[in-house]
C-alpha cells in the first residue's frame, strides 16, 4: 500500500461514519476520536509493514512537521544491562555462549521523543565498522545496519490506545452522544519484532514503544 494511503482511506471514511444530522454541527468529540482512531491506526500498519522502524519514524517526522531537521538521533540511556532470555536466544538461533550486546535508547526527532527501544543485538553478525558506531555513537540502530539489507519479523505487537469504545462500530448513535476527547496518552503502540539481515539470519531482538509526540501534529481544538 503507498504510504498514506490507509490514512487518507480512513479519513474519507469519517463522514460516513458520523450519524445522520450530525454531518452539519461542529466538529465534535466524537468525530475527534474517530481521527485520532484513524491516525493511530495509520501509524501501526506502517510500523509493521516496513523493513526499518527508523525510516518509517523519520518520514512520520517529515510528513507531520515535527521538527525543522526530521532526522532520527538515538540518544543512549544508561544503566543496568537487560540480560537476555533464552527464548529470546531461540529466537535469535544462538547458543547459551553466544555473546549478546544490549541498547537502550530513546529515539528522536527534534526535541520530541518518539519511541523508546531495547536492542539486543549479535556482534558477531555485524561487521567491525557497524559494532564500533553502536558502542560508540548516537546513530538509530536500523541506520547503522541498513547495508545488511534488513527486514523485520513481527514477534508481538499492541496497540495501546484505542480512542473509540470496543464495539463503537456497532453503535454509533450511541457513541456520538459522549463530545469529550480524552487525552492522548503517554505510550501509543508497542512492539517486538526479530531483525533479519537479507540472508533471513536474526541480528537482533528489539522491543519498541511508540509515545504520544508522534501526534503532536494534530494539536489541540
């Protein structure tokens, strides 16, 4: 599907969804919902369509206006190491000996944090050049190994935030009766996904969260 074009879907469809007699008032909470429904909804089919979180992310901030310069930095948060499980060791298909590395990083885009990512990551099938620029650098994860020809496999994925009541669908009426917009929440969408280099071989487990400046966008009405 090119780019936008579930948003665009979505947004086409708000009207229709909207009661009868209610096309004409202003607009309301409940059409509020449904765009931010179809927003959010728009973001997760991307994250879990695409080969590379990061370029994803960066588009979002240059197609939204995010920032003046919508370029991905990955600033390294410090602290205790997460040890690696051994089903996350089954997944990857290394042994209980293989050296593993960890990353924890917040990614952003200008001053706004967009998503928040623990890496663990096999050294061992990266080259030299890409362990030193994650040992030492700021740079996004999927930057650095973008050469491997990289693709995800999907291990979970939650969508955190659903705007609109479970069953909205089946009573419209009902739901556009409530004019209030509830207030975007901090963590929007989390993910796990496997990183695969173009050989189909596991580089790294990461486990994704998506926050709320990823919205910023729409403000406030």
């Amino acid at each position: 599907m090119v780019p936008g074009t579930a948003a665009r879907s979505a947004a086409a469809l708000l009207l229709a969804l909207v009661p009868a007699g209610a096309q004409a008032a202003p607009l309301d909470g409940y059409v509020r919902r449904l765009e931010y429904a179809a927003v959010v909804s728009d973001l997760n089919a991307r994250l879990l369509a695409t080969p590379s979180a990061t370029r994803t992310l960066e588009g979002w901030c240059r197609a939204h206006r995010l920032a003046d310069r919508p370029a991905i930095v990955a600033d390294r948060i410090a602290g205790a190491d997460k040890p690696i499980a051994p089903e996350q060791r089954a997944r990857l298909g290394i042994g209980p000996d293989e050296p593993v590395r960890y990353r924890h990083v917040r990614l952003r885009c200008g001053d706004r944090v967009l998503s928040e990512a623990d890496n663990w990551y096999v050294p061992s099938r990266l080259t030299a050049e890409m362990n030193a620029q994650l040992d030492g650098g700021d740079t996004p994860f999927g930057t650095v190994v973008a050469p491997l020809g990289v693709a995800r496999r999907t291990v979970s994925a939650e969508q955190l935030w659903r705007p609109l009541a479970e069953g909205w669908e089946m009573f419209r009426d009902v739901e556009a009766t409530d004019r209030t917009v509830p207030p975007v929440p901090a963590e929007l969408i989390r993910h796990r996904a496997i990183v695969v280099d173009r050989t189909g071989r596991p580089i790294a487990e990461v486990a994704e969260t998506y926050g709320a400046p990823l919205l910023d966008f729409m403000g406030a009405r």
